[in-house]
C-alpha cells in the first residue's frame, strides 16, 4: 500500500463517521479453561488494542460494533451487549500515540479527544477465521490475566467487561456462546468457575442448572475421561432464544 | 434576551462542546409511594424533554451529567449512574424538532445525528430546587405511566431506565437516596413494591433488609398512623458507603 492509498482510505474513513466518537469491543472466548480476549497488534510495534473503530453516519452504535467484529472474525452471529461508556476527558491520548503508528501525513485526521462505547461479545473461538486490517498485523487470543501492553484505557475497558459479564453471568445462560455444542456438566461448571473466579459446589450447582430446563442431555456419553463417562448435554436453542427476548 | 443574546450562548455552547454527542439524565424520586421523572417543557409549547445536553471539551461525561442535573435541582450531592448509549442512525429528529423550538437563525448550530449517554440518577424531591433555562419554562415530577408528550427517543430512554433501576434495586441499598432520612419498614416495603411492581411477603421483606446490618432502628416512632406506631429507621451511612465502595 502506498502512501497515496493510506491517505485516500484514512480521508474518506474519517469523512463518512462520526467525530469524537468510537466503538471497542471485548471479545471474550473460553479456550483451554481460561476466560480469553481478542487483542491486536499494531504493525511492527508491541503495541496492542481491543478491535474497534469510529462510527459510520449511517450506521448505528450497535451496528459500528458488529462491523467491527465480523471484519476481524469472519462470524456471521456474534452475541453482543453495550456494557459501558468511557468518556473521561484524559483517557485516550489520540495525538501522542497514533504519531508512534501512523505516517505523520495522517495524523490531521486524527481528534483529540474521543468517546468510547464499550461492548462485550461472546465468541465461539472455534469457529473464528482471523483478518488482519492497514494498521494491525497480528490477532491473538490472551488470558484476561495476562494483557499485553495495550494502548489508551483498553486494560480498563476490559477490566469493566469482565466485572460486567461476572454480574450478569451468574443467573443468565451465556455460556451457550461460549462451550462446543455438546458438553458435560462438569465442563459448564468449570466455565462458570473460571468466569466467577470461585469454586462451586458440584451438587448445588448441577441442581440449579438443570432446574432452569434450558439444557436436554443427549444420548451420547464424553468418551477419554480419566472417570466413568459422563453424559453429554446441549442449549435447548428455542428455550435459550425465549430467555433472550425476554431479558433484552 | 435578544436574539443577539441567544445567538452569542447559542455560538459559545456548540464552539466549546463535542459535537454529535450529548447526555440525557432519567432523575428519580419516590413521591406519594409513586416513582417519578423529572421532566422539562420547552417555552410556549407542549414538549417535554429529560434534563440534559452537550458535553464540554474539558469535562468528562459524568461530569456532564453532573452539571446538568445541579443546574436544574440545585443539588450538590446526586446519586448518578450511567446505564446505557443510546445511537440509532434515527433515533432524534433534531433538525426537525428544533426548528419548531428556536428560531431560525439557530438551527445552523444543531448536528443532523446525536448519539446519547443515558444516566440515571435518584433524588430526593425534597431537597430539590428546580431552575430554568433560556429554552425551557417549566420542571416537574411526572409519573413513570402517566409521561407527557416527549422529544426524540426520550420515553424509550425513560423506559430503559426503569428497567435498569428494576434490575439493580432489589439487591443493593439504593432506596437510601429516594427516602427521608426516618422511616419505617413499612415505608420501604411500599418503595421497593413500587419499583419492582409487585407485593413483597411482608415478612420476607423484613428478615431481608434486617439481615444486611444497612439499617439502624432508632429511639423514635412514627406517629399519626392508623396501627400501633411503627418504629422509624434510618440508613447506616458508613455501612452505606462501604457497599457503595465495594459495588463501583
């Protein structure tokens, strides 16, 4: 890409969006038993951000953020809630930062200051294929304990997510975004663990889940385990989509 | 105020705020056992608007909302959460509206798209003194179902704040911003009925709210009832604020 074409796209970027305003996203997958959040780098630096980006005129906030997911993901579905907006006058040093990864040339475009919209989506990892875009060249999955040095108040941002989808993880079935179609109860409990950050208790916990008849146990055991092979179960999708609407 | 007066406030306003973003404020209070808004009606007309508005360069959105809000009420002290961005493409006709509510030679100031953060806040009435401004002629408390005619999307966002109120108000002490500083169980119940829309068991309710340590009995009793005089109670305030700590 040259030059010429870096300022033609950053010029006619910055002419059809909003001023002052974005999106972030927090995507959270469970991979290996650990809560993870896609994180991008930037071209040849060490420098790493949250997917996200400015808002079309035309289009809305919840729409900016699906855009901005499926352009990274390739998903078609993506589970996504607005969960907080951040819109401290310091929290992102536009000018300092973009001068260290954008051509001089480009930096008219950028504002001073910018809100940002956050929005937590669940992502079923297995089933994402990675793009990169002009400003990134690498996508990764990280531990929600283990950031990498990210730019403006991303660390914040996720750190608010994970509080927010802690406080509404507890009574709601989003797990269904997260787990393979088929699953034993001891992996969803050990996704609610990870997501909780506590230990349940086995019995309790497999009471209160299967009292909620959102689940059907198929006919199908998990075969490998180390015990006697559980069974399998699954979201009953018509029973999941019927809490859906009623909450949101 | 002449037109040049409104001109000039009108050209510093839009020169010293962010353009396309603005808050909206759902204030709450509780009175005679109904939840209310506060609403604004803009001079000479049938219009009814939340308190809100632009976002200065210098301050952050809470602190927007902030000013707003003690503009109006002369409240130094709010209780003021943010609970959802509200950013459809068509969500406000501002051209449209605002031709009807000032005059021509204003319109030039008003973006074609605004995208807005919804706080709410709860008050207690009163404490309040409300004030005007050069757009608007009246304030007043209007029940939740029974709201006037309003602009843009402002009866969705009223909407949406009932149901984050409801969301967050069975488990945590908030009712401790919308009471006087003395009242009986009873008092609370209805409150707690009111904003939940529904009955509570009496006796649940009590064993409930006794058991958390919030609440402090004092040496006093409600007179003038019809029963046996309730004692009065009174809100911890160091137990309050631990929890205020511990939940933001």
């Amino acid at each position: 890409m040259t030059q010429d074409d870096l300022n033609n796209q950053l010029k006619w970027l910055f002419e059809n969006a909003m001023s002052g305003i974005s999106v972030d996203c927090v995507a959270f997958a469970y991979q290996e038993e650990r809560l993870k959040v896609l994180c991008l780098r930037y071209r040849n630096t060490d420098i790493w951000s949250l997917p996200g980006g400015l808002v079309f005129k035309h289009e809305s906030l919840h729409q900016s953020a699906f855009r901005t997911l499926q352009e990274r993901t390739g998903l078609d579905s993506i589970y996504l809630k607005q969960f907080q907006t951040f819109g401290e006058v310091e929290r992102a040093n536009i000018k300092e930062v973009m001068s260290r990864l954008v051509p001089p040339f480009a930096m008219e475009y950028f504002p001073n200051r910018s809100i940002s919209v956050g929005y937590y989506a669940l992502v079923n990892h297995r089933e994402v294929i990675f793009t990169q875009d002009i400003l990134t060249d690498l996508t990764a999955w990280h531990d929600i304990e283990e950031l990498p040095a990210m730019i403006f108040d991303h660390v914040q941002i996720i750190n608010t997510a994970v509080k927010s989808l802690k406080a509404q993880f507890d009574h709601l079935p989003l797990s269904y975004h997260l787990l393979p179609k088929k699953f034993t109860i001891g992996e969803l409990q050990k996704l609610h663990e990870e997501v909780l950050g506590e230990k349940l208790e086995r019995s309790n916990f497999q009471k209160k889940i299967l009292s909620t008849a959102i689940l059907e146990r198929i006919d199908e055991r998990k075969i490998g385990g180390a015990y006697k092979s559980p069974y399998l179960y699954r979201f009953k999708r018509e029973k999941y989509e019927a809490w859906v609407n009623q909450v949101f």
